[in-house]
C-alpha cells in the first residue's frame, strides 16, 4: 500500500484536485455570507441544538480543507486517524443534528409559508440517506483514491444547498423562495456536470461516483417539487414530529 502511494501513478493520483483545499474553503466562505442573516446575526437568540448542528457540518467541512493536505504532505496515518474520527463522532453528531432541526421546523410549522416545511423535510430526510451513503462509499473504496476522493468531495454538495438556497437572495432575480430552492439544485448539478466533464477531459475517464450523485440530485430536486403535496409524507411528518 505504501509503495503503491509512491509510484508515478499514485503521484498523479495525489495531484488529483490540487486545489480541493481551497474548493471546501469557498463552501465555508459560501456558508457564512448565505447564513449571516438568518443565523449570525442572531447569535444568541438560536438555541443549543442549532449551534451544534452548525458546529458538527462547519467542523466536517474544515476536516475536508484539512484531509487532502495531509495526504499530499505523505501524512497517511494522521489522514486516517482524523478520518475515522470524523467518521465515528462528527457524522452521527451531524445526522442526529439534522433530524432534530427537521423536528423542529414541523413542530414550528405555523412560522412558515403553508405547507413549505413538509417540501423542505423530504429534501432534509433524503439528504440525511445521501451524507452517510457517499461517506460509506468513500470508506468503502479507502483504497481506491480517484473513487475515495470524489465521494469524499460527494458529502460537502449534500449540505450545500441550504447555503445556496441563501445566498441566491441576495440576487435580485431570485425573488422568491422556489427560485431559490430550486437555484441551489441548479448549481449542484452544474458542479457536477463540470467534475464529469473534467474527469473526461483530464483523465481519460468518467468515473462513477459524480454521475451517480447527479443521478441522485436530480431525482432529489425533480420531487422535492411535488413532495409539498404528498398526503402520506404529511402524516409520517406529523408523527415523527410528535415523536
């Protein structure tokens, strides 16, 4: 396995996204502009299980900005050690965070537009399946680093939309909160469509974790559209918000 590291392929290998640092950067940098309104600036008006769902995807986040540095820099066993702890306390902590602020919002449904917050739990419920199945798939293929990375790089666009979603209001077009929504998915799909086009073009190949998740996205934001009007998600909804 070291070896392997160490030979021309590998090497080539490790310059794959040379820049990925500064990518999961731009996400935090894009996390905290689109939340400013909404979550910095009330600070301490937020409770305890906001804070430390932000606290477990900010943490995760910089974790990414920290891991492909490590591995550039031959620091494998660090790299690993911080992965694995990523994986045991920060995705747990993440998962449990979402479904508790998903609880939260349809406990608090009359605060919101009628019927927004049951559109907005499908897409949280189906983004809480797609963190832990990119992030098993990159465990899975630890070995393999073009499928490891790029389903690593997988988990950062599955938390991005609500960012997005954000910061598209500070664009005039972007006038209501459909547009926005939808917006968000837009610019997932186009990332990706550009990570495929980049696979081809630079490495001969397209490989299969970008065209899964935008198979997945696209399922994702083509019913998030329709899921508002599901009488049957209603209900589970409203039982799992009296749980």
């Amino acid at each position: 396995m070291e070896q392997a590291m160490l030979s021309p392929t590998a090497n080539r290998q490790v310059e794959l996204y040379p820049n990925a640092p500064w990518y999961f950067a731009l996400a935090v940098v894009v996390t905290w502009v689109s939340f400013s309104r909404s979550y910095f600036a009330h600070l301490r008006e937020n409770d305890i299980y906001h804070h430390l769902h932000g606290a477990f995807v900010g943490t995760w986040t910089v974790l990414l900005i920290i891991q492909p540095i490590l591995y550039r820099r031959r620091q494998l066993q660090l790299h690993r050690r911080l992965g694995w702890a990523g994986a045991i306390i920060l995705v747990p902590g993440i998962l449990l965070g979402g479904a508790k602020m998903m609880q939260m919002m349809i406990q608090g449904q009359a605060t919101y537009p009628p019927g927004i917050v049951y559109q907005l739990s499908f897409i949280d419920a189906t983004s809480l399946f797609l963190f832990p199945l990119f992030l098993g798939l990159s465990l899975r293929y630890g070995r393999r680093l073009p499928l490891h990375a790029r389903y690593m790089a997988c988990t950062i666009l599955v938390v991005l939309p609500p960012a997005i979603t954000r910061l598209l209001f500070f664009i005039p077009w972007f006038d209501s909160f459909g547009k926005s929504l939808n917006g968000s998915f837009v610019v997932i799909e186009l990332i990706l469509f550009v990570l495929i086009a980049d696979d081809k073009r630079n490495h001969g190949r397209i490989w299969q974790p970008y065209p899964l998740a935008l198979l997945l996205f696209g399922l994702l934001h083509l019913k998030m559209n329709y899921a508002g009007n599901w009488q049957w998600w209603h209900e589970l909804m409203d039982r799992f918000a009296g749980l």
